[in-house]
C-alpha cells in the first residue's frame, strides 16, 4: 500500500497534468477495437453517427477498454490469458504506461474505474487456485497496484460501473490456465454467478446461474440508469439445448430469464457476444454467431431481431438509441425496433463497444 505522503503527492501530480476531455477529442460516446485492412489493431473513437474521431495503434488485438468517465484517457486491457494493460492518452494517442498483472495472475480483457476515475479495477484470475480476483490500481498515484479483492466466483470476465457507485462482476464460472491457452477445464462444476460488490470489497448481493443450466456462463453485462443489469451468456453445455441466454437482474440474487424467440435461439449457437440498456427502458443483445441484434422491452420480452453479418459491438447512445457495430466495419442505431445503417469504415471492428458516460 502506498504511503499517505505518496498517496497526496501523486494526487497533486494528477492534478497538476493537463489533461483533454472526451469533449477535445471529438465528442465520442463508445470505443472499440478494431483491426484495419492490413491486419494492424487499433483503438477508435465513435460518434453517435459512427464517425470515426481518433485511431490509435495497439501492439495486440484489444477486446474492451476502460474508459475513464471525464478525461480522454482509455485502458486496453489484453485478452485473456493477457498480462498486460496499456494505458493511451486519446488525444494523442501516446501509451503513458503499461499495466502487468502480478506473478501467479492474468487479466480477462475488461476493466472498469471507479466513479471519480481514481481507481482502475481489473478482473483476473488466481492461476494457482483458480480463484477470481478484482486488482485495484490507484491512478493518482501512477496506477500503483494497492490491493485486490474477491470476484465473488471463477472466471471474472467482466465488471461493471453501476450508476449508483457499486460493481458488478460477471463471474462466468469457468476455470483456465495459461498452460492450456482458453480450454475450459471445469465445465462438469462450474458455478457462473452475477456478484455485486462495494468498490472496497464488502460483498452486496450474489444472484446464482440455477443449477439446472450451470453450463450457462455469464460473460457480459450492462447496466440500465435505474441499475437494473442485463446478461448475456455463453453455454456450455449441450449443443442440442437452448437455455435462456438473456437475463435481467433487478436486485435480490436473482436473475429473470428474457424471451428470445425459440427458433432463433436454436440459431445463435449457445453465444450472446454483447448487451446494452438504452432509450427508455429498453434492452439489447447480440450473436455475431447467429448474425443477430435483438431488442427487448423492459419485462425482459423481444420485440425485435435484426438481421447483421458479425454483429456484436452495442452501447447506449445519447439520442436514446443503441449504437452497433459487426465485423464488416459498419456501424448502425437501433431506434425503437428498427436497425439503420449509420456508417461504413474499413476496420473489422471487435466484439465490444465501451460506452463513454
């Protein structure tokens, strides 16, 4: 833990940097990782319209980034079993510092910082337990690593800023280990779970995937502004199956399926990629693997599914739309029901849009 006098100084050396706004670099509202023609891996900035503001240079393929709620500063974290994170100033797109995981642990490719943006929080797994954990690096003081907390599971994938300052993590169960690259080594006894924390670790609540469907691995969230957290699932289990892959938590350790039109969801191959809260009370997700987006009504009942060659990429836009984005570097809206194509770039863009709030 760091000294109090270093605690202070690196706060007034954080207050002391010049720093751009989201606003300076071009208003975006997501990032997304993308690659280009050439096969070269990129950070993008996007409008509301899908204009492109900035593109940066990543060594690696990206899969989500943090993206800090006031300045245009964003960390892209590597893909699991990564051990790296690079913190990119949007605005020049220079890397200020590169993050790496402790001895003994790697990231899942999402982070999250807290509220006031001091705090950085990095799911990761415990190679030698298999136990989930949550780093807590200290942006103030140059990103020093200052503790960790449990996940609440196995397999953190993602985590989640809730609008009332708590986190969410998307515990999916599933136990790896660098040694085998992404084999799943637990699928007979894995347990994926939803887990609500405080950001200084003090558990909240735990809404459990029913052991019925405990092959249904819980890998991406988002939150509504009334704090209601939409899941998206993964399954594991049996290929001839079709358990709910959409799920709304609304508090008290539960999770409440959502309705995908049965023959549909036979046609997404077990894989939700993305979801997102939007417009008014109103609910997406999609399957690049069924080439789907999906909309729902706040009771967790489709109301539309629109058809898009790799879709996935999805983030609540300020018009009250849901921007999307697919692998053939287009970018549409979802407004109401209805998807409309926005833009067009020559970028693959990867599976996530990482909202700028």
């Amino acid at each position: 833990m760091p000294s109090r006098r270093t605690f202070l100084a690196g706060l007034t050396s954080a207050s002391l940097t010049p720093s751009l706004s989201w606003a300076d670099v071009g208003n975006p509202i997501a990032l997304s990782a993308a690659m280009t023609a050439s096969g070269a891996y990129v950070l993008v900035g996007l409008t509301a319209t899908g204009k492109i503001t900035f593109q940066i240079p990543l060594p690696a393929r990206g899969h989500a980034a943090a993206a800090h709620p006031h300045m245009a500063e964003a960390v892209a974290i590597a893909r699991r079993p990564g051990t790296f994170a690079k913190v990119i100033d949007c605005g020049t797109g220079d890397v200020k510092q590169t993050l790496t995981s402790p001895n003994g642990r790697h990231f899942y490719g999402h982070a999250a910082f807290s509220s006031d943006g001091v705090l950085l929080f990095t799911p990761e797994n415990d190679i030698a337990t298999g136990a989930g954990r949550i780093g807590i690096w200290d942006r103030s003081a140059g990103f020093a690593r200052v503790g960790d907390i449990p996940s609440g599971g196995i397999g953190p994938h993602e985590i989640l800023r809730l609008p009332n300052g708590t986190l969410a993590v998307a515990n999916g169960g599933i136990r790896t280990h660098p040694d085998t690259g992404r084999e799943k080594l637990n699928l007979d006894t894995m347990q994926p779970n939803l887990t609500i924390l405080a950001p200084d670790g003090t558990h909240i609540d735990t809404a459990h995937v029913p052991q019925d469907t405990h092959q249904n691995s819980l890998r991406h969230i988002a939150a509504a502004p009334d704090g209601t957290v939409i899941c998206g699932f993964q399954w594991q289990g049996d290929p001839f199956a079709a358990p709910p892959l959409v799920a709304l938590y609304k508090g008290n350790g539960t999770l409440l399926p959502a309705h995908i039109d049965e023959t549909a969801l036979f046609g997404l191959d077990g894989y939700i990629g993305s979801v997102s809260a939007f417009g008014n009370g109103r609910y997406a997700a999609s399957s690049p693997r069924g080439n789907l987006a999906f909309t729902f009504d706040e009771t967790g009942h489709q109301t539309g599914a629109h058809k898009a060659t790799d879709v996935c990429g999805l983030c609540a836009a300020p018009d009250g739309a849901c921007l999307v984005t697919d692998g053939l570097g287009r970018v549409h809206s979802l407004t109401g029901d209805t998807l409309n194509h926005r833009a067009t770039h020559p970028l693959a863009f990867d599976n996530h849009l990482v909202a700028l709030t």
